[in-house]
C-alpha cells in the first residue's frame, strides 16, 4: 500500500506520481484520474490533462499488451522492452496469424509507420490506406500486426479529462520527436518494479509485465537487494531504501479503477484479494480497499437527474463502512462534480 501511495495520499504531481508507479493502465481512458486521485494529496485531472497535450506523458500500448498511460520517457523504454509481448499475442491470434502466413510484414510495417507520422488516423482509416496499397492481405490483419508491431500512441484529446474523442494513433516516435531505446535495461526497470511493488518475487514481476525471465534479472541483481520469506516460504526481492511500515499501520479505505496495476501486477493476488469472491452484479467500475485488502466493488449510474455510485461490500463492521462511505463520496464528487444530485448506497455483497 505505501508503495503504491495508497497508504497515505502524497505530495507529488502527476508525472511524478506516474513515473513512480512504471506507469498506470489506460485502456479505460480516465481509469488513470481516479487511480491518481487516491493516490495525491492536491491531485488536479487539468494536469494530467495538460501533461498529454504537452506531449509529456502519452498512452500506449506496453505492459500485459494493453494501453498504459507513461511519461514520454517511459514509453521511448517500455514499449520496446514489451516487443516480446505483443509479437507473441500476434503469433497466436487465431484469426490473424493464419491471415499473415507466408506475408512479407516489412513493406506493410513501413507504410503503415509513413502513414501514421504524416497524421493521425484511426484504425478504419490505416487499414483502408493499407488495404489499397496491399489489396491481397487482409486488412484487419495488417492494422493488428501494425499496432504490435509499431509503437503507436493515442492522440489526445483521448483520455484528456472533460474531451473525448475516437481512437486515432499516431507512432511515438513522430509524437514525441525522438527514437525508442534501442537497448532497454532491464535491470534499471526491474529495480524501479521492486521500488513500487516489492517486496515481490521474479514471478510477480512477469506478471505485471507479461515478460519472462526474471529469475535471472534478480539472481544478477541479488547483491544489491533485500530479500525475505513470505508465509509460504518464497523468496522475495526488494531494493534496499524503500519503505517498510509496521504491519499494524492503519491502511485507509481508498477506490480504484477498474483496471488498476495495484491489484492486477503479482502472481499472488491475495496481497489483496481474500480467499471468497465478493458477489456482485455488473457492471462492476472499480474494487475498494479497506485495511489493505479487497473489501467491495462499486459501480456508477448516471441520469440527467442524479449520478448513484453503488457499493457492495464484504461484512464489516459499522466503522469500516462509514470510511468507506465517506470515501465514496469524496470519490463521487470528484468523477461527477457537475451532477445535479449525488448519492452513494452501500449494501453488503
């Protein structure tokens, strides 16, 4: 929880926050404001907003193969770092592997890269350009092998606090005027996983990242770690100066997206998660964590006359459910500020 700033809300901008967490996953575009309003004390979603407009952060495909929103550096990093990823998800693609048998990619990779740093373009408007160019290859084919293959940011306005907008890409390196790493460290990213999950194992990291071949990274890295024993007996990894609270630290109830690498980034998720599923109906838009684990999901429904979050939670005692009711409604308040009534309902799972 410390490690993920969910401990305690910090004294940081968003930039620095991101950079910190290795990025935040995106696919639902304003997952990342929520994740960042629990996080900070004075968070401001105009300055996330602004940060994706200035080019200073963007939103890309990287960890796991799904959208992540990093800073401008941490996509030159991590996209190349997560190439592995994506051309095995391409390889295994029961529709589009078949579909690019025997096809020279180089050609279509490089037009499509042309097309793309001339402007932006959805996916509709890409394949439609290939498929002229290349009328005897499937173009849905080409437009996935295209975003794996390509390192291809979202345009703002998407994902910018109060826009919205389709999807339409553009590669990073036209966006941010300079080239990808050409050689990762994958130690330095490793180190920088362990500063804000850790203590964790080598499985952990490839869950967060979907990569393999950790065990080898912390072998050569084990002089300069922490190692412990978790209650199974596993060893786990952590670098030398990051916090470590007393177990007893009061851990406050805070909401996440629903997508949010706090919960999704081990290969143990009962970090969080107890061992019984919290039953409840979708939609589901977030989980809640009270004392540092799972305890309820909330969902949210808008009308032109009201905005209700709804929250199902574990049994707790009453105080529990009082913080998490108030917290719920900090949280209303700053996703719907302009509702014209707010109102949060509890009901145990």
């Amino acid at each position: 929880m410390a490690r993920q700033l969910l401990l305690e809300r910090a004294d940081l901008d968003s930039l620095a926050a991101v950079a910190h967490l290795v990025g935040m996953q995106a696919q639902v575009p304003l997952n990342p404001y929520l994740g960042l309003w629990s996080r900070l004390r004075d968070f401001r979603p105009e300055e996330l907003g602004a940060a994706l407009e200035a080019r200073a952060a963007v939103r890309i495909v990287a960890m796991r193969g799904t959208v992540h929103l990093l800073t401008a550096d941490d996509a030159l990093l991590l996209r190349p770092l997560c190439q592995p990823v994506l051309d095995g998800e391409l390889a295994r693609h029961r529709d589009v592997a078949p579909a690019l048998q025997g096809v020279d990619l180089a050609p279509v990779l490089t037009y499509g890269a042309q097309l793309l740093a001339e402007r932006p373009r959805s996916g509709g408007q890409l394949r439609a350009a290939l498929a002229e160019r290349f009328p005897n290859v499937d173009p849905a084919a080409m437009g996935l092998a295209c975003r794996n293959k390509l390192a291809l940011v979202q345009v703002p306005p998407r994902g910018v606090w109060g826009k919205t907008s389709q999807v339409v890409t553009t590669t990073a390196e036209a966006w941010l005027g300079r080239p990808l790493v050409a050689n990762p460290p994958i130690d330095e990213v490793v180190l920088r996983y362990l500063a804000a999950y850790g203590p964790a194992t080598p499985a952990d990291v490839a869950a967060w990242s979907r990569l393999t071949g950790f065990r080898e990274v912390v072998e050569r890295l084990r002089p300069q770690l922490r190692t412990f024993r978790d209650e199974h007996g596993r060893e786990l990894f952590d670098v030398p100066d990051a916090p470590l609270p007393d177990p007893d630290t009061p851990a406050p109830a805070r909401l996440l997206p629903e997508y949010d690498n706090a919960v999704l980034s081990h290969a143990d998720r009962t970090r969080y998660y107890p061992d019984t599923p919290i039953e409840a109906d979708p939609p589901i838009h977030g989980s809640i964590l009270h004392d540092g684990f799972l305890a309820g999901v909330w969902s949210l429904a808008r009308s032109r006359e009201e905005t209700i979050l709804t929250v199902r939670h574990r049994p707790l005692d009453p105080a529990a459910i009082d913080e998490i009711q108030t917290e719920a409604e900090r949280a209303l308040a700053f996703l719907e500020p302009s509702a014209a009534r707010h109102e949060v309902r509890a009901a145990e799972a």
